[in-house]
C-alpha cells in the first residue's frame, strides 16, 4: 500500500505575534517544521509529501528543506485560505497513493515509533486522540445547554490516516455543499458514517504551537524529554 503526507503549513502566525510564520520559529534552535520533516525523512513507507505553504513563503520552505538536505520526495504548493481548502488541495496532488497521512507542520514531537504506528495499524483510517480529564458542557446563547458524557469524548490530535480516494471525494463533497469543519476527522466521519475510525493513544506532547505560550512549554518540553530520545 502507498502512502502519502499532507503537511499543513499554511499559518501566518497572527495568534503568535511575530513577522515570521510560526512554522519557520525556532525550537530547540531549528526551524519547528524541520522537528516534522527529520522524522518523516526515516520512514521509507511514506513516498511523497505535499507540503501546502503560503505563497510567498514557498521559495524560503524550499530553500529550508535544500539546506537540511531532506531528501525525501517534496512537493511545495500554494496552500488555501482555509485549513480544509488546504487539505483539499494537497489531496488533488495525492491520488495516485493508497492512503494519506495529514499533519500541522507545528506538531513537532510525533515521534517516529508513532507515524509507523500510524501507518501500520491494520485500519485504513485512523487518529491519534487523548481521553479529557475535565468536563465539557455544551453551551448555547451563553448558557449550559447539555451535559456530555466525558467518557465517550476525545481530544483529537495529528497525525490522521485515511484512505485516499475516500478523504478526497468527502472534501469535494464539503466544498459542493459549503460545510466547514476544523479537522479532518470530523469531515471524513461526516461523509462516510459507515466507514470506522480508529483512535490510537495519544501523546501528551503531542502540542500544537499556537501562541508563545506553546513555544515556551514546547521549549521545556523539548529540553527536559526529547533530545536524544528522537
């Protein structure tokens, strides 16, 4: 089975307040999308990367991957004006692959053992979620509006995996029918209610860097637990 990645870079980085996109910060003194793209680079079964950037920051991800020597198979396209437009788009460039794989390019301590996990498990479709150690009521108007059940609740974290063919025909479908959803895994279960989604344990690490305060955490956490273990 062939396997192809998304990588969504498409951020600016208005949350983050700096000049530069928050993929192109530096942790741990490299760029946060080079954490992601050392990884990738290890796994032979992903054959081909689509990574959907800013237009204008295109030449500077090419040159990135040029000066780390990534070798692996990059494609670098203009991305969307949305998250989901993105993915989209990236799927057009993916269907020749068996399966996809969809990451944030500011997800960067998934670790190796864990993108093989990913590939590996014998459903065609799966994430990786953590269970939610607080409550969650749903609210309506400013007011409690219903309780949910923790228990059957889950954070939903990248990577995805999910059939090729399936993933691009459920997006085509939100794009003729103009619903948005902020991840993929609540547009494919939308599109294909019959088809089984598998949760994989989670990662505590597993953060994405949306405002300093992330970058901060992030930069603990890449001190204290992950040097050396990557």
């Amino acid at each position: 089975m062939s396997t192809g990645m998304i990588i969504l870079a498409g951020g600016i980085g208005k949350r983050m307040g700096r000049p530069v996109p928050k993929q192109f910060l530096l942790l741990g003194g490299k760029p946060i999308i080079l954490h992601v793209l050392e990884k990738i680079e290890k796994i032979e079964e992903i054959e081909k990367v689509v990574i959907c950037s800013p237009k204008e920051h295109i030449d500077e991800m090419k040159k990135l991957i040029f000066n780390h020597n990534i070798q692996k198979n990059i494609l670098c396209v203009e991305g969307g004006k949305s998250r989901q437009e993105s993915t989209y788009i990236g799927c057009k460039y993916l269907q020749d692959v068996d399966s996809i794989i969809v990451h944030e390019a500011v997800r960067p301590f998934v670790s190796k053992k864990e993108y093989e996990a990913l590939i590996s498990d014998e459903n065609e479709n799966a994430i990786y979620g953590l269970d939610i150690p607080f409550t969650v009521l749903k609210q309506k108007d400013g007011f409690i509006d219903e309780n949910l059940v923790r228990d059957e609740l889950v954070n939903v974290q990248l990577p995805h995996k999910f059939d090729s063919k399936l993933l691009f025909d459920a997006h085509k479908k939100a794009r003729e029918e103009g619903l948005s959803f902020t991840e993929d895994a609540s547009l494919f279960y939308h599109y294909n209610p019959g088809k089984k989604i598998k949760v994989l344990p989670g990662s505590l690490y597993n953060i994405k860097i949306t405002t300093p305060v992330d970058l901060v955490t992030c930069e603990e956490i890449y001190k204290e637990f992950i040097v050396g273990k990557e």
